[in-house]
C-alpha cells in the first residue's frame, strides 16, 4: 500500500518533473549504452577482418561491464548519505567524457596471430571501459535515486526498467537503419558524445531532486518495505541462471543461423531486437503477454527448435529464420517473466539486477566465450536450448505413481533410439531418413510432459536432451562433414554422397570445392582442375589469363583469401603467388590433403602471410604486384574494410605500372560491383564488370560476379573488347565507401530491388 501522506505531501506538479526527468534520464543512457555497442565494434572490425565473432565478443565485454556497473551502484547505495553516491557518479560522469569523443587506444593498432578474443577485450576495456561503466551503472542507480525521492510510484519502480530497455529496443534499430547510411563515423562519434554531455546534466537535475526531496517522503517509502523479507541465495542463484540462459541463448541462436542457416548482413539486429523486447514486455505494469501464456507456448517453442533443427537449414528459408527467432522470443519471454515474477520489493532493487547482470555475463561468457574454444560446431544452441526446460517454476507432477517410473522409461528409450547408430543395416538407414520424425516425436512428448502432466522439469529437461542428442547422431547433411572452427566462424568440409566432391561451406555458401573422383568412380589423378568460381572460364580464371597475356611473362601475383585453396592451381611454373589470409585454421583445413589437394599438389611449401590483409598487405613493397586478387566477399558476412576507398588506394600503390585489381563479389545479398566500382574510380581507374551464369552448378562450376579495374583499358589487355566483360562507370546516386562510411542496407536494397 502506498502510504496517504506521501501523496499529500508530493505536489502533482513535482512528481511529475521527477518522473519525466528520471524515464528520460535512464531513456537517453540506455539508448547511449546500446548505440555505443555498433558504433565502437564497427570501428574495430577492420583490426578483425569482419569477423561475427567480433559482435559476439563485444557482447561479453559489454555484459561483463554491465555487471561491473551494477555492482558498483548497489554498493554506492548502500551508503545513508544522499548526498555521496550523487556526487561520487556525477564526478565518475565527468571523469569518462574526458575519454570522449571515442576512439581507439594508441598502441592497439594491430592484432596478435592468436589470442584475438582476449586482445579484444583488452582492447575494449582500454578505449571505452570508463564511458561504458559510467552508463551501465545509471539504470539500477537512477531507479534506487527515484524510490528515494519519495514519488508514489517508488515502491514498484521497475517499470522503468521497461523505459530502459526501449531506449536500448530503438538505439539497435536505429543505428543500422539511420545512423549508419546517414552518418560518417566521426559524425556519428560527435553525436554520441554530446548525447553524453547531455546526460550528465540530465542525471545532476535528477540527483538535485533526490537531494531537495523531503526526507520524511523517503522515509515513509522505505517504513513499507521494511517488513519485505531479503531474498535468499538460492532465489538469487535462480536469478542468475533465469538470466544466463537467454543471455546465451542470444548468442548462440545468432551463431546458429548465421553458420548454418544464412549469414546474410545485419542478421545479428533481429535476435537482439528480439531479447530487447522481452525485457520491455514483462516489467510493463500491465504486460500485453501474460507470463502464464508463454509459459504454457514455452515446451511448444523447445520443440519446435528441435523440429527445426532435424529439419536442417537448407529448406525453406524465411520459415527456418523466423521459426528460430520465433522459438527463442517466447522461451526468452518465459525466462525473463519468470524473473519479473519473482522480483523482489524495491529495498532490494540493486542487488536484484547485480543478478540479472551476473547471469548475463554467464551466459555470454559460455556461448561468446568458451564454447568457440570448445566445441567445433554450435553445440552450445542446443544445450542451451535444453537447459531452457530448467527455467520452469517447480510444479506438483499429475499421475505421480506413474510418473516415478519416467526415468526407467526413458533410459530404455534412450538405448532403443541411439544404439542403431553405432550400426550399420537397415534399421540405421531407417532412423537416418526419418531423423525429423524421430527426433521431433520426442521433443513433442518433452512439452506433453510439461503441459499435460506438469512434469518435473528436470524429466521435462532429460527428454528435450535424448530429442537433441538424435539430431546429432543422425546428421542430415548428406556424405560426410567435418567442422573446422575458430574465432572468424564455423566451415564445414562436406565429402558428397559417393565421396565425389569435397565442398568447403560457410553455412549455406560454397566458399570452394573440388573433385575427387571422375564419374566412372575412379580417382582423380594429376593436377587438380580449379572450378566453382575459380574455374578457367569463370570472371576470375579469365582476368588471370588475360593479364598473363598481355604481360607475356610469368606474373606476380597477390591473393587476399585463400578458402580450399583452389587458386594454388591457378598458378603457372615460374610465378609467384603471395597468399594473404586472416584464419590459420582454414590455411591449415586447405593445406591438409584428406580435405583438399589444391595446395598440397600445386604449391606444397605455401605459408600464406597470416593476419588482417588490410594490414599485412599495406606491408608489401610499393608497385610489386601484376595482379592483385581480393577474393574475400562470397561470404554473406564481408569485410567492409577491404572494399573502402582507403583499401583500393592500398591495393593500387601495390601495382606494378600495369597492373590489375580482380575483386571477387559474388554475394546473394549484397550488391557489390556498384561498391567497387565507385572506390575504383574515386582512385582514378577504370572498372569492367563480368557476370555470367555458368549453367553448370550441378558439376560446382558457378557463376561469378567479377570486377576488374586498372588505370588504363591495354592493362586488362582482351577484355576491354570482351563482350563478357562491361566497362562500367561509377553511380553518382551512390555514396563511395570509405574508412568513416559505408551503407550496407543500401547495398542490401540494391540487390533486392535488381531481383537479384
């Protein structure tokens, strides 16, 4: 009950200035939190190649920060005195805008050959550490502030935690639809740092009202708390674990469908919209989705992930995408109601989020962290996705003395299902074709054991596992797979049914492949034959052969990629051919002959130069090269670095006088040639575009999008006449990248409105 005299002692007036002040103040700091996130990591991606796992990795920083931020304001208002914990986090504030505007530390200009995920975090705590925990400490802080000043809606001020995280909902949409096609990054960095500016005065003005409220008002506020009891260690370990999974979850369901389903750009933006918005909907004072909804949708939405994943990734695309982010928003929504639930009385608010930040940082820290380190596929998608069945309240079972013999049941079940995989027969092939049947039939009775029974969880939990587990005994990718993973992703090696290709994958993309064995099913003896894209009549075969010609000599030549390996046989005796590569893991998959024998038969002794090609490249002498090929963009996922107008300017001092630059922008999603094409000409060359269909996927030759440039039309020597190849002039409608800007919903929307 909120006390009369508290009401009669607060004008209408000034409760209203200290509500407005208070949601703008924790409005604006969440929206500089989340905005900060892309902001920063964009500017670091270049040091990283691009790789996703940069995002993942920031994602931990920034929970472990959070934590960090959550801790320190629960400790500060512990102290009686209003008026210290005000002073001490406004000087804090001041402190960290002296790091402002944002930047990268001096001395972190290039990474080390191993260890990338604890050089980033380094790297993050140096340059914007103090800005970051100077804002992850203002939501639990402002919100202890407000209680205590008295305002009739202190003693259940978590509304304001919903206020919170829609500026962090509108700062994640924002920044890819707005900020980044609009704003140059400095413009960007200014903006961000006079929103700071702006928040510091906000949060002086509400500690000024914290410091004149009565403190007879704050006092009757904390008189009807006083008989709330504390909450109890194992309430807070439930905190905690209630917060990692989904925490988890966020990460991993976006390594999921970026490795095995389509790593198409900006796809990170929906799960994290996604988790945003939980937190929105369950701490509303009235939720649009009430928490016995999602509880009851919760085994539904497990089992349905498990359909999905027996189902594969490579059906029908927008329902795998959306079946995914479906699935994870309501076992999010059923992990964060859980913990709106059980939220405890205002008195404790601090600790409560020290809590939620603890567990996020857990969760983060498990699939950002340790799982990549761990695992060679995305193992830590369905562990989570099973520890999910945890998070259910504790319930009395229905049919008891039946249900005590669940586990006996289950372990035989367990032993019928699994031991055919061991074999080999009929019964194997059997359970292998009907996979989906199967493994789906089980994780339906895991939600009829919550819905229809209201089973114990940890039973709930035993069957969702036995459900995963046959998903991954009986694989659906037809032949034989082998992952390789690493700080840059997830590749698969697929050996094709017969064992007649070996095809390198980066979720559904082909990054190279070769064959193994003819069609007669003997093996393929002799120098391997390039294809896929690389093949002697696709974009980039021909531009090798073109500038051979006209060179008329053996050519130098530099690679940026190297994948399966297959321009290692591009190469003729006499050449040289300098590699430049990011991943050591996949130099070390491509060199190994069980995999491919692109490398090991037509360069055996390569040792490609390891590291971020925009760095290590920028090292090679000026004017070396005849030809340089960038071949770093049939991934959905591309290094924007490399295609800036500051990367062509590097690749063309690198030419000899009359060299070439091949890029490689074969991409299902993003139109690239318009970008090449405009960084070409902002360097003074000219551009030819080639893109053909080569009618021949079924033998892995494919078509390629191709773009040349050189400063003169004799440099490309016979396809400047080539009715293959079109010389094309830069679009004027169209921005040119640079280091401080790029547009990648532009090149998105190209591509979709050319029906590409």
């Amino acid at each position: 009950m909120r006390s009369p005299d508290v009401l009669k002692d607060q004008p209408s007036s000034r409760n209203r200035l200290v509500l407005s002040l208070y949601t703008a103040a924790i409005f604006l700091s969440a929206l500089l939190l989340f905005s900060v996130q892309p902001l920063f990591t964009k500017m670091v991606l270049p040091r990283l190649g691009g790789s996703p796992a940069v995002w993942s990795v920031a994602m931990v920083f920034f929970q472990a920060l959070l934590l960090a931020g959550y801790s320190y304001a629960h400790f500060l208002m512990r102290i009686r005195n209003r008026v210290v914990p005000v002073a001490v986090h406004l000087l804090l504030l001041v402190v960290a805008a002296l790091m402002l505007p944002l930047s990268i530390a001096g001395g972190w200009g290039e990474p080390p050959t191993s260890g990338y995920a604890f050089w980033l975090l380094g790297l993050f705590a140096v340059s914007i550490g103090l800005p970051f925990f100077a804002l992850a400490a203002n939501n639990p802080l402002l919100q202890a502030w407000f209680v205590r000043t008295g305002h009739p809606a202190g003693p259940d001020p978590y509304f304001l935690y919903a206020s919170s995280n829609i500026g962090s909902f509108l700062a994640l949409l924002s920044y890819p639809v707005l900020l980044e096609p609009m704003f140059t990054l400095h413009r960007q960095d200014l903006m961000w740092t006079l929103g700071y500016g702006l928040l510091i005065l906000l949060i002086a003005a509400c500690g000024l009202l914290l410091l004149r409220s009565p403190p007879a008002a704050a006092a009757n506020i904390q008189i009807e708390q006083t008989e709330a009891a504390p909450p109890n260690w194992s309430l807070r370990a439930r905190w905690i674990f209630l917060a990692a999974v989904p925490s988890g979850l966020l990460i991993a369901v976006t390594a999921h469908i970026s490795t095995d389903v389509a790593a198409a750009p900006l796809l990170w933006v929906l799960p994290l919209s996604l988790y945003l918005l939980t937190w929105v909907l369950v701490f509303q004072s009235r939720p649009l989705l009430p928490h016995w909804l999602m509880l009851l949708l919760q085994p539904v939405a497990i089992a349905g992930v498990i359909i999905l994943l027996a189902f594969g990734g490579e059906q029908n695309l927008l329902l795998t995408l959306g079946g995914h982010q479906l699935c994870f928003f309501v076992i999010a929504m059923a992990c964060h109601g859980e913990l709106a639930r059980t939220r405890p009385a205002a008195k404790y608010l601090t600790g409560f989020y020290v809590a939620l930040s603890f567990g996020g940082m857990v969760g983060g820290l498990f699939a950002g962290l340790l799982a990549p380190f761990t695992f060679s596929w995305i193992a830590e998608y369905p562990i989570l996705i099973a520890a999910a069945a945890l998070c259910r309240p504790s319930a009395d079972e229905r049919l008891a003395p039946v249900m005590r013999w669940y586990w006996l049941v289950l372990a035989a079940l367990a032993v019928a299902l699994v031991a055919p995989s061991y074999t080999t027969g009929e019964v194997t092939t059997w359970f292998e074709d009907h996979r989906v049947w199967v493994a789906g039939a089980v994780g339906v009775l895991g939600a009829l054991l919550a819905l229809a029974l209201n089973a114990n969880r940890w039973k709930i939990f035993a069957t969702i596992a036995l459900a995963l587990a046959l998903i991954r005994v009986y694989p659906a990718d037809e032949g034989r797979v082998t992952t390789v993973r690493s700080f840059f992703g997830v590749h698969k090696i697929v050996v094709t049914p017969g064992g007649y290709f070996h095809v390198l994958m980066h979720g559904t993309t082909i990054h190279g492949a070769e064959r193994f064995l003819n069609n007669d099913g003997t093996p393929v003896t002799g120098r391997p034959e390039p294809i896929t894209y690389y093949h002697k009549d696709g974009g980039i075969g021909q531009a090798v052969s073109a500038i051979r010609e006209r060179k008329g000599a053996p050519l130098k030549v530099a690679a940026i990629g190297v994948g399966s390996g297959t321009l290692a046989c591009a190469a003729e005796p006499g050449e040289s051919w300098t590699f430049f590569e990011i991943d050591q893991s996949m130099v070390d998959a491509a060199s190994d002959p069980k995999n491919f024998r692109y490398i090991s038969s037509c360069m055996p002794g390569l040792k490609p130069v390891i590291g971020d090609a925009r760095l290590t490249f920028a090292k090679e002498p000026d004017g070396a090269y005849d030809l340089i090929i960038v071949d770093a963009y049939s991934s959905d996922a591309i290094p924007i670095h490399l295609a800036t107008e500051e990367a062509m300017k590097i690749y063309k001092d690198k030419l000899a006088p009359h060299g070439a630059v091949v890029m490689h922008v074969s991409n299902r999603h993003l139109d690239l040639e318009t970008v090449v094409v405009g960084i070409a000409d902002a360097n003074d060359l000219k551009s030819w575009v080639y893109n053909e269909d080569s009618g021949r996927d079924g033998d892995y030759i494919f078509s390629t999008d191709v773009v040349i440039s050189a400063r003169e039309d004799a440099d490309v020597g016979r396809l400047a006449s080539s009715k293959s190849w079109e010389q094309t002039e830069a679009d004027d409608r169209v921005r040119v990248w640079t280091d401080d800007y790029s547009n990648i919903l532009g090149a998105l929307y190209r591509r979709l409105r050319d029906g590409e």
